[in-house]
C-alpha cells in the first residue's frame, strides 16, 4: 500500500514538472516557413519535401495552414496565393478559425527573403522530433509505474521501437540529383573489374563463390536455404567466422536455434580443425591430447579477439531483430548480420492471416534492415519437404513463402548428399552453394567440400590447386 501511494506520488510530480513549460516549439520559425509558401512556387515545394507532416507544426492554425497548401500544390493548382488558400480555408468552414486573411497577409508578410527556408524546415522538424519524445518518454514513464513484470521484455521492445520510430520519421527525406551518385558508380564498377572483393562486398572466405557473387554487398539481403541437418549453420559460421577474425570486420549473429555456448564451441572446434566429438569420446593418448588442445587454445586466442556478437534470444520477432540490430549498429558499428533461420521467427498479424502472411512479413522486415543499416544481412532458411524428393533444390521449394524469393537479392542452395555422412571413415563430402538468384550478378554453381568432423565447408579449388 505505500509503495503504491509512493509511485502515485512520483507520477504525479513527474506529471507536474511536464505540465510547467510547453513542449518545445518556435513559432517565429513556423510563421516563416508557412510565409515563404505563400510567396512563391519554389519555396511551396521545398517546404512539401522537407516537411514529413503537418503534426510537424506546433500551432493548430499552422498545420492547416500547412495542409490547405499541401492540398492545393498536390492537386496542381496554377495560382497558390493568399487569396487561394483563404478561399480554400473558407470552402472549410475553418478560415475564422485560424484568424482569418489579416492572419495569412500576417504570415505573407513575416520574412524579408526565403534564403533559409530549407534550415528553417530542419529546425522545426527538429522540434517536432523532441515533442514526439516527450510524448514516447511520458508515456513509457506511465507503462513503468503500471507494469507487469511477466511482459518487462515486451514493454522493453515496444519503447525501443517508438524511440527508433520517432529517428525514423525525422530523418532526412527528399530527392538528389543522379550526379551525386556517377562517381562511385563508376569506381564501384571499377573494382569490379580488378575483382577487388573487399571494396565491392564482404570476402566470404570460399574463393569460388565470392567470384560468383562477388562478395556480400550493402544493403543486399543474402537467403542461404537447404534441407533440415545439410549444414546451413556451419556454413554460415564459417563465413562469419572468417569475416570477423581474417576481416577483422564487426559480425552480429542472430541465432534462434542454438545457444551461445554452442556456437562458440563450433567455432572453436571449426577454426582449430579439431573435432568436438574427439573430446568426448577421450579416443587419443596425451601426446595427441597436447597437439589438439595446442590448436584449441591458438584458436580461443584468435577467437577471443574477434569483434564477434552473439544474441540468442529465441522466437525473436521481426519488430524484436529490428530494435536489436539497430542497438548492435549503434553500440557496435556492426558491418554485417547473420540470422539462424527465418522460420524461427515471428511478426504480428491477424488471427485470420495464415502463416505465408507472417513469413512474408519477416522477409520485408529484414529486407528493409539491411537497406536502413546499410549493411548486408544473410539470413538462413529451410526448404519444405518437396526438396526431399528432387535431386537439386528450386526456390519454389523456399518454406511456407514465395515473398522470400521476391524479397531477396541472392538467393543461393547449399546441397550435398545427407546419407554420405553417416559414412564415419568419410573425412569429406562434396557439396555445392547453388546460387539461384543473383539481382545484382550471375549465378551457378560454387563447388565445395564438408568436413563433417569439425563442421567447415571450403572451396574444393583449394584442394584441386594443390593437386
């Protein structure tokens, strides 16, 4: 009972303080931007782009002012003048209301010049984000004082994302002219002709296929699908594994299925070239012992200094990776995230939606990550079962989904023959990356071996060039 008078009392002061000083604003900014409008075409424009909405304005006149010109520039109208947008105030029922012509020759009248229309936009925007800040922090104050501890971490994610919602909408909008992007064009076209990988994409590790795909690229959304135990997490561990110790590149890996110890310990065991099972089974004398565990700790070491991120937060949802991954970009500077696997996942949808609604979903979300953190993001999936029955895997066979192909820039199979492993005197197996779908480039077939003993592809080219 008093903790609870205790936190009535502390809301009501929190309360308090908010309700002693407005929210942020400038009405002198306002006044001009809206007076620039009414004077001429170009400025009009400007303050369309610049300006996301009219909720952007603090004054309720100012945004229906803002929204009778919007309206009227939309619909093309040859003469936007005072007399225009007074007439279309007045057709509303709402010209009195917001002073009326003496109010709009006011504004038409306020600035000298528009020079500094496109940094008065900015300010008011600016302005506009802090309130809507407020809004968020007050009302997460109030979710505080009444939450349910059973859904901390859902109250959690659902702050981080008004939070990132209210970056996003201010961030800065509009169009450029195509000079500003021939120059790297044409370097980036350069490179690709000197096959300078690291500069174009993200070096894989597996020669054969980054010349097929030639690297992974910003922005690019990488499906990696197969059948159920062919290795998509091996595969994907060893490209990151690679990136993150030879690249000295900042990997986040997203894993839904197993956990962090485990992970680690596949890595551990892949980059040693020391198979885990070997420590169980206790199968060599302790000269042998001292070799392997000899690579294992000159792998930990390497290993150790990797900038290598783990969440293993499972069932994660699509609204869930995205406020996480944009945390890891901030704290991390993250240069590429991997996520173990797609049909793991979850995103909001109506009861009536079947489960390709919700897949589809996810895709887009993550499509939309890697385009919003400008990095690339491979993303594992499984095939259904009609790929059990073919000798090489399609991408209608992509489970429960065909948006994940739409979606997708590469979409590329990993395919070997399951059975071979059970084979325990089998040291390798051939295995291929089919790459089916390639948006920005060609596609075909990377040839690899799996060594099934300490879970790593390599290229097969390494093995033929050395006879």
């Amino acid at each position: 009972m008093v903790q609870a008078e205790r936190s009535k009392t502390n809301s009501e002061a929190v309360s308090t303080v908010y309700r002693e000083q407005p929210p942020p604003h400038d009405i002198k900014l306002e006044k001009a931007i809206l007076g620039a409008m009414l004077l001429e075409e170009v400025s009009r424009g400007i303050a369309i782009e610049k300006i996301s909405s009219p909720a952007d304005f603090y004054y309720p006149a100012h945004q229906r002012i803002f929204k009778t010109i919007s309206s009227l520039f939309e619909k093309g109208n040859e003469t936007i003048d005072l007399f225009a947008v007074a007439a279309s105030l007045k057709a509303e029922g709402i010209l009195d209301s917001i002073g009326g012509e003496n109010y709009l020759l006011e504004l038409q009248n306020s600035i000298p010049t528009t020079a500094n229309l496109e940094s008065w936009c900015e300010l008011t925007r600016n302005l506009s984000a802090l309130r809507r800040m407020i809004t968020v922090c007050s009302n997460t104050i109030e979710k505080c004082y009444d939450a349910d501890m059973e859904h901390l971490s859902e109250i959690l994610s659902e702050v981080e994302n008004e939070i990132f919602e209210v970056r996003d909408v201010n961030a800065p909008i509009g169009t450029s002219p195509i000079s500003d992007y021939i120059i790297d064009a044409v370097e980036y076209l350069e490179k690709l002709h000197d096959k300078d990988l690291d500069a174009t994409g993200i070096n894989t590790g597996l020669p054969s296929l980054d010349n097929l795909i030639v690297g992974l690229k910003k922005q690019e959304m990488i499906v990696i699908a197969a059948r159920p135990s062919i290795g998509k997490t091996s595969l994907a561990l060893n490209i990151a594994t690679n990136i993150s110790t030879n690249k000295n590149l900042k990997t986040g890996f997203f894993s839904l299925e197993m956990s962090s110890e485990q992970l680690t310990r596949r890595m551990l065991c892949s980059l040693a070239r020391v198979s885990e099972r070997d420590f169980y089974d206790k199968r060599f004398d302790e000269a042998e012992f001292g070799k392997k565990w000899s690579k294992i700790t000159s792998a930990a070491s390497e290993l150790k200094k990797a900038p290598f991120y783990i969440d293993p937060t499972p069932g994660l949802s699509i609204n869930e990776l995205r406020a996480k991954a944009l945390r890891m970009k901030m704290k991390y500077d993250i240069d590429i995230i991997f996520i173990d696997y797609l049909q793991l996942m979850k995103a909001e949808v109506s009861r009536n939606d079947n489960r390709q609604v919700e897949v589809s979903k996810i895709s887009v979300g993550i499509k939309s990550l890697a385009k919003e953190l400008n990095i690339p993001v491979v993303v594992l999936a499984q095939l259904n079962r009609q790929a059990e029955q073919q000798e090489r895997p399609k991408l209608s066979q992509l489970r429960e989904s065909g948006a994940i192909e739409q979606d997708a820039d590469i979409v590329m199979f990993l395919h070997r023959d399951r059975d071979t492993q059970k084979d325990a005197g089998m040291e390798s197996i051939d295995a291929e990356i089919i790459v089916e779908k390639n948006r920005n480039g060609q596609t075909g077939i990377s040839e690899l071996l799996f060594f099934p003993k300490i879970m790593k592809f390599e290229s097969k080219s390494r093995y033929s060039d050395d006879g």
